[in-house]
C-alpha cells in the first residue's frame, strides 16, 4: 500500500481479462477481506459476509449463474460480497469491541442499539438499503486495497441472485450486492474509460 489514494483511483481499471497463471495466496485473500471490513457501515453494524470462490469446482457454480463470464473462471478468486438483513440483531455484538476498547461507553452503545432497534424492525426497506450501501462501501474498498497491492479488480452485478443464493446456501437475511473478481490483469484490457464531466454530474448547493 504504498501509492497514494488518488493514483490507485486514476489507475484502477475495470479488467476483464485476468492472467489464468498467477494466483493469489489464501493469506492474500485474508488481507483483502481484512481490508475491506475497514470500510464504514451504519452503526458500525457490519452487516456482510464474504464468500472468496476460488475452488474450480466453486467457479464453475458461480460462472453458471452469474450469465458464463469468464472472468470468473479466469481469476484467481471472485469474491460474493454479501450484505446482511435484520443487522438491528447483530448490532450490541458488532459494538462490544468498541466498548472494550473504551472508544464509545456502554451507556453510548446501548443507546446505538435502541435508535436501531427503534427504526429497523418492520423496514425491510431500510435494511435492504442498508444491506447494499454496507456491501457496495464493502466493494469499493475491497477494490482499491487491490489496487494498491499491485493486482486488479472488476465489480460484477450480472448475475442471478437466486441462483447465488442457491449455489452458495446463503440465509434468508442475506443480499448478494455484488461479485468482485480480483487477479492479475492479463494484456488486452480496456484503459479505465472517460467519465462524464464533473460540472455535469456535481452541483453546489
Ligand atoms: C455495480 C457494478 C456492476 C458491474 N457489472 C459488471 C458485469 O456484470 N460484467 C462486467 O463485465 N462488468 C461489470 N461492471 C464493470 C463496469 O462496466 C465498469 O466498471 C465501467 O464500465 C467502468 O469501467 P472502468 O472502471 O474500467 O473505467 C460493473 C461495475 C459495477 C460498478
């Protein structure tokens, strides 16, 4: 991690093609989940799972439903990047560490866990969201700390929830957000493309 932020963004493509020779440790792919469960979630909830499919056998179920993308097969690992529902549920464990550590008091905790407890239960809707912004900040994260470990990336949203949910057993609470390959890049890639211009898309307020 030795580049600044700003250049990994700049240089992070979307790769498509991944060099089928070159793996990644399950010690490398530890540290991308670590690095990952960095990224900020409402209350600290945590609410994801991360599934890295690096089996052959584990690709081709995933290949199958996510519409036969290479890539999926190509790379190294694709990760399932999961984002959990009910994460209310979860909440006083997720913050126990920090009260351990004395960052936030008890009281404070407690506190957390009501005003979630108060606005969760009964808002599919709001946990949903939830779910997915936990994930997709879970995602980018994952991405960059890639970046920045010399390999590459490429988000994936093509493909059957049902049939991930399926192949891989997840729970009634859990939201497949997004696949994420990562490997290393082999030649023919498309360069990171040109973005619509920032007066278009920002407006001060
Ligand atoms: C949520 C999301 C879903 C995507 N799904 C796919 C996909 O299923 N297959 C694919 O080849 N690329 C997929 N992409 C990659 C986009 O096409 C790519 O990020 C975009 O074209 C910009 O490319 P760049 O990052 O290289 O500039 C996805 C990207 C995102 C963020």
């Amino acid at each position: 991690m030795q580049q600044h932020i700003k250049q990994l963004i700049e240089s992070r493509i979307s790769a498509n093609y991944f060099d089928t020779t070159r793996p990644l440790s399950d010690a490398d792919i530890a540290e991308l989940v670590r690095l990952a469960t960095l990224a900020p979630t409402a209350y600290n909830f945590q609410n994801w799972k991360f599934i890295a499919v690096r089996s052959p056998q584990a690709k081709a179920r995933l290949k199958a439903v996510s519409y036969k993308q290479q890539k999926v097969e190509d790379a190294p690992v694709t990760f399932i990047i999961v984002g959990t529902l009910a994460a209310h549920e979860g909440l006083p464990q997720a913050l126990k560490p920090s009260v351990d550590a004395g960052i936030m008091s008890q009281k404070v905790a407690d506190g957390l866990v009501t005003m979630a407890v108060n606005s969760h239960p009964g808002n599919p809707q709001l946990q949903r969201d939830e779910a997915l912004r936990s994930g997709s900040l879970a995602a980018m994260t994952l991405m960059l700390a890639a970046e920045g470990m010399g390999w590459n990336s490429s988000a994936l949203s093509g493909f059957d929830p049902a049939g991930v949910a399926r192949e891989f057993k997840l729970g009634e609470n859990d939201v497949p957000v997004m696949l994420v390959t990562v490997g290393f890049a082999a030649p023919g890639n498309w360069p990171q493309k040109p973005r619509r211009p920032v007066q278009e898309v920002m407006e001060f307020a």
